[in-house]
C-alpha cells in the first residue's frame, strides 16, 4: 500500500477520531460496502498503516498530574550506551515518547507520573543510573496547549 486512495484517508480519519466505530459506520464514510471496507482496514492493518488501536486516558484524570519534557544527552555515542539507553527507556511506563534529535540533546523524552516524588524516583533510580548519561534537563509542562494524536490526512 504505497499510495494511499481517498477511501483510506477517510478510513484512517475516521479511525482516528473514533476507533470504535463500527464496520458499518466506517463503510457509510469512505462510501463503499461493509465488505470492501472491512477488507481495506485489514490491508491497512497489514501494511503497517494502522499500528494498533487505543483509549486516550486522562492522565490528570487517573492520578498522574506530573508532567515534563526530558532532555537527555550522552556522554559519547558509544553503541554500546545507545543501544543500552534505548533498551531501558522503552522499557518505562512513564516515557510516554522517546525522540532522538538534532541539537544540544540527543534525546527528548516526555514523562508523565503521579507527582514530583515519582518523577525524583525516576530520574534518581533509573535515568541517572544508565550508562553514558552526560546532562538531563527537565522542563515542566505548565499547561497542555494542543495534544493530538491523529495525523491530518
């Protein structure tokens, strides 16, 4: 699936905004049978396209008021400490995203936890403790702004 038909796009937008829509709904939008559109997600799925279906929770709304933006760099590019850093950070539930970068960080990663304890436990029991780490700097999100996660197709 290389190029993607107007009928996909309407499917994947319609996903996106609301993954529980039924089959029936999702083949009234990209307007064709339920068949078809029941066979176009699953090629979708195969493709890699759709990566996989969620719930977006309320962080706040759970008990997990804390959140930051990690900046995160190496003392050198040793694969050994890439490999070992990345390993680990995909391995914490508080790392909700882990982005390598360009710039004066190697690493940006966005945490969300309960509170300050929790994310002075992370920082102290795991992140300062992996191999490799050179400098992290924390900026505390004041405010969510804009959190999306559907790309505009």
């Amino acid at each position: 699936m290389a190029k993607l038909e107007e009928q996909d796009r309407r499917i994947l937008a319609a996903l996106q905004a609301d993954s529980r829509v039924s089959n029936q709904e999702l083949a009234d939008i990209a307007g064709m049978s339920a068949s078809a559109c029941w066979r176009r997600v699953k090629a979708l799925e195969e493709a890699g396209i759709i990566r996989r279906y969620c719930a977006i929770v309320d962080a706040a709304a759970v008990g997990m008021g804390f959140h930051a933006i990690v900046h995160v760099s190496l003392t050198r590019h040793d694969h050994n400490h890439v490999d070992t850093f990345i390993a680990e950070v995909k391995r914490r539930p508080e790392v909700l995203d882990c982005f390598a970068t360009t710039g004066e960080a190697d690493y940006h990663l966005r945490i969300v936890c309960a509170d300050l304890a929790a994310y002075n436990d992370f920082l102290e029991g795991f992140l300062f403790r992996l191999p490799g780490i050179a400098n992290v700097r924390t900026n505390l999100v004041l405010k969510d702004i804009k959190q999306e996660t559907a790309l505009a197709l």
